[in-house]
C-alpha cells in the first residue's frame, strides 16, 4: 500500500514539474515572439504582418534614421534624465521614509504609516492631481512629472518591512558601539539592504521610463519624452498627405520598430545595471551572519 502510494505522489509529482516547465515555456515564448517580431520587422526595412520572426535580409536603414532624427535624440535624452531623476530621489524618500516608520519609539509613526496606507489604497486620479499642480503653479514644467513618481507608498512599505527585519543584534551592537541613528542608517541599514533598493530603483526606473500621460498634461513646450514620440509616430495622419524626405527607401513600420527596439534597450540597460546590486558584497555577507 505504501509502495502504490509513493508512486502515484511520485507520478503526480511529475505531472506538476511538466505542468510548470510547459506553463515557463508557454510565458517565454508570450515575451519573447513579440520582440522578435519587432525586431525583424526593424532589422528587415520591410513591414511584414505574419509571423516572420528572422529577417531574411538586415538593413540598417532605419536604425541610421532614428538615431539620425534630432527629434528623437532630443526625446531620448529627455527620458533618460527625468528617469535618473526619478530614480534617484524616489529611492532617497523611500529608503529615509522607510527608515523613519520603523522607529517604533518615534511619536506619530503609527499616524503616518496609516497616512501613507491611505493613499495606498485611494488614488484621487489625474484630475485633482492636475488641478493642485495648476495651482501650485507647476505647469508646463519637469517637476510635475517627477515629484509623483518619487512619492509611492508601496515602496515605503516594502522597504519598512525589510528594514524591521534586519538583525536587531547588529542594531544593538552598533548602538553600544556610539552609533547614532544616521550613523545606523548609512553604516548599517543601506549596505544590508543593497537587494531591496536594486528592485525598488528597477521599479522607480520602470515607472518613469514608461510615463506617457503626465508628459502630455505638464510638458514644457517641445520636450517630448520616448514614449510619447513612439505614440506621435504611431497616431494616424502623423505623416500628413504627402510623405516627408526622410521616409523615402524607409519602410514606415520597420521605422516605428526601430524606435521600440530602442526604447526596449534601454529597459534592458536598466535591468542589468540593478542585477549587479542583488548580490551582498562578502564582508555584508559575513556580517549578516
């Protein structure tokens, strides 16, 4: 009896590996078709709509033209900067406002943390968010575009949580030692934590790459991020009746190819960048222990 149980649990052990290594496989091929499409309509300089998913022949041609045009150089770089911006500052709040909810001692901590829940849970929307933005006198400005993306609660809390599970021996220790609390943040709380603010910073990132709607509300004139000009080039009439000098020998899909080619390595920049910090250095590693 033992022996016909094990082997069924065995079988149906198996039957779930098959299942799992199938669904993977299944997930894979949903990402990367896709791009593998798009990258032989780019390569190709011909528009194609079935599933031709290797070139038959590369041209370069409409890689030349988008790192050629002005207009989306000067949209590139507008992404990349208000994306290392966002980056940057939102990890400096998150981590310090993560920092601070966890000082139990601290009064009003609980009053801010469900401050924070708040927001979490009702999101006002574009319209208020336009109309205080309005009043502040933001328009037509970065700062609109930046500061929302800097401020996200679930980043706080998911930093909190892992700070609150740090050693509290090494916390001790280092206080014994004279440590004050921002000696504890920067010597003890931001190496152990190297993981956690990679994946909030891929996050940060993420979001401020991908941002479309607040560049049309709060733009300045003539900045245009690489989405926006992605979506421009896509929108119908954009070419006007009489198709302009620089499209002739393009083909107009491989040109629009080439331009999410371009916005989707960047992303992939960003992903290997922050994978090289979910790996603790040794002497983190030794201390953690």
């Amino acid at each position: 009896m033992r022996g016909t149980g094990f082997k069924k649990a065995k079988g149906a052990r198996k039957a779930f590996l098959i299942f799992n290594t199938l669904f993977m496989v299944f997930l894979c091929a949903a990402v990367i078709v896709p791009i593998l499409k798009i990258l032989s309509s780019a390569l190709g300089n011909k528009g194609t709509y079935g599933l031709e998913l290797l070139p038959r022949r590369i041209d370069l041609i409409p890689f030349e033209r988008v790192l050629g045009m002005y207009r989306t150089k000067r949209a590139f770089l507008v992404s990349l900067g208000t994306t290392a911006a966002v980056t940057l500052i939102g990890l400096i709040i998150s981590s310090i406002s993560a920092y601070i909810l966890m000082q139990r001692d601290m009064p009003g901590a609980k009053l801010f943390g469900y401050m924070l829940l708040v927001t979490l849970v009702f999101n006002v929307g574009f319209i208020p968010e336009y109309l205080a933005m309005k009043k502040l006198g933001l328009q037509y400005s970065y700062l609109p575009i930046v500061l929302p993306l800097c401020l996200n609660a679930a980043n706080i809390f998911l930093l909190r949580n892992y700070f609150e599970q740090l050693p509290q021996s090494i916390m001790d220790a280092a206080e014994i030692d004279g440590c004050t609390p921002i000696d504890k943040f920067f010597m003890i709380v931001l190496p152990l934590s190297r993981a956690p603010l990679a994946v909030i910073g891929l996050f940060f990132a993420s979001a401020a790459w991908n941002e479309y709607i607040r560049f049309i509300l709060y733009s300045p004139p003539n900045a245009e991020n690489l989405q926006y000009v992605i979506r421009d080039w896509t929108a119908p009439g954009c070419l006007g009746v009489v198709a302009p000098d620089w499209l002739r020998g393009l083909n107009y899909q491989s040109f629009i190819c080439a331009n999410v080619i371009l916005g989707v390595l960047a992303a992939v920049v960003f992903v290997t960048f922050f994978m090289h910090f979910f790996k603790l250095p040794k002497d983190v590693e030794l201390l953690e222990k």
